[in-house]
C-alpha cells in the first residue's frame, strides 16, 4: 500500500530524512519509534506527498505528489499530531467530515455515508458522545473523535501521528484494538508513538529512527535490541516479555 525508496527531505538547512526506504503491506502494522526530532512525522507528511522530497514515494502505486487532494484521500487517511477542534460542532458532525471525499458533507449524508459515520463513532465508543460539542468534551474525547474522523473516511491505509498521546493507558489500548480490526479487514496501519511497548505489543513491526535514518526495521524483539535502542535514545535500555506482553526498561 506504501512504498518509499531512498526518500530524503531538506528542512531549511536541517536533513529531516535522509535515505529512508520503506514499506508497508496490506494486513499490516507498522509503528515509527525514535526520540523527538528522529524524523518521524516528516516521514509520514513525504509519504503523504505532503512535503517536498526527493526519492520515490508510492501510495497504491502511484506518486501521491501527482494526486488531487481528494484521490489521496481515498487511498489515507492521515491523523496529524494535535489536530486542532477548535469548531463548536458536534462529534458526529466531525466524524462526518471523514466523507468529504466520497462527495458528502454532514448535511448531506447518503445512506452508505452514514453508515461509515456510525461505524466509526461506535468503533471508537463515542456513542454516548455524538451530540456533543467538540468544545466541551475532554482531550482524550477529542482525540477519539478524530480517529472517527479518520475511520469514516474508510481508506485503506491508516497514517496516524502519535493517535494515543494524551490517552489514559485503557483508551490507549482500545486505539490499538480499532487498528488491528483495521488491518485484520485488510487494510493497513503506520503510526507513530513514543510508547515503545505499546509499539511493540501492537505493530507486525517497529521502525525505529534517529536523525532522519532507520537505524532498525522488523519484528519488535528483533529489531529493538539493547544497542539499537542505546544508539536511539542515548540510554541504556531492555525489551523483555512478561507472560504476553513486552516492555521496556530504560537505566540511568
């Protein structure tokens, strides 16, 4: 669904990627980790065509530098980091701008439109919630409603940057929940995130970056070593399992 080859992007004066190839199937998850600063929304906003980038960038086979706003839509759906909700509308109404590229509006919804509309706000248990004002709920409520947002959309892919920050741990593992049923139907995730064992619990598997390179790429207890995660971060760090789960322990 995603592929970049050898893609570098120029900040400034600032190299914010620097010869990253990579790739991301159908059916799968693939999680972006490194400290701030490691290039990871850069990557993500080139893969998008978003950004100006050198290399080659194919959505679904084709350059999404070429595509019309509303083509790429159809292919990702992209979350940013934050995203703003600063209008007093509804949940449901927001939800409902994820079918602007299918030819809807939220008052103007077909019976399919308001289907994925009401999909959405279920997967990402918002029900109790649709009629409220965007402006008067939480932040971790806004947040949801703008994965709903990019559920309704109903594209293949999934580009989400950093979808659990500001999330309390429960609500953080049912974004992971919604992304795996997501991939499960045969679409595909790349998110970013700084919680590596939430990563690595989740992602078929992990990128980890640093200074705009993939210093590794695979199966988390593979690809999180203790030195790839040193050379990361700077500290002294493990990835151990615990019954089913993996985490990881950073030393001072």
């Amino acid at each position: 669904m995603l592929s970049l080859r050898d893609v570098s992007v120029d900040l400034g004066r600032t190299r914010a990627l620097d010869g990253v190839s990579l790739s991301v199937a159908p059916g799968e998850i693939v999680a972006l980790l490194g400290p701030n600063g490691a290039g990871k929304t850069t990557l993500l906003r080139a893969a998008l065509g978003l950004i100006e980038a050198r290399g080659e960038v194919r959505l679904a086979d084709r350059d999404p530098r070429t595509l019309s706003a509303r083509a790429r839509a159809l292919l990702a759906a992209y979350l940013p980091q934050r995203p703003q909700s600063i209008w007093p509308i509804t949940v449901e109404a927001l939800t409902a701008l994820g079918r602007f590229a299918h030819g809807a509006a939220p008052d103007r919804l077909g019976i399919r439109d308001q289907a994925a509309v009401d999909g959405a706000i279920a997967a990402c248990a918002l029900n109790e919630l649709r009629t409220r004002r965007m402006d008067a709920i939480s932040g971790g409520e806004k947040a949801r409603a703008h994965l709903a947002r990019a559920l309704a959309q109903q594209a293949p892919l999934l580009m989400l940057d950093e979808p659990t920050a500001g999330l309390d741990p429960a609500q953080a593992l049912g974004v992971t929940d919604i992304l795996r049923r997501h991939a499960s139907g045969g679409g595909a995730v790349l998110f970013s995130t700084h919680d590596i064992a939430l990563a690595a619990g989740t992602a078929h598997r992990v990128v980890l970056m640093k200074q705009g390179r993939i210093l590794a790429d695979g199966p988390a207890e593979q690809a999180l070593t203790r030195e790839a995660l040193a050379s990361a971060y700077d500290r002294n760090a493990e990835l151990s399992r615990h019954g089913d789960d993996l985490v990881v322990i950073f030393r001072r």
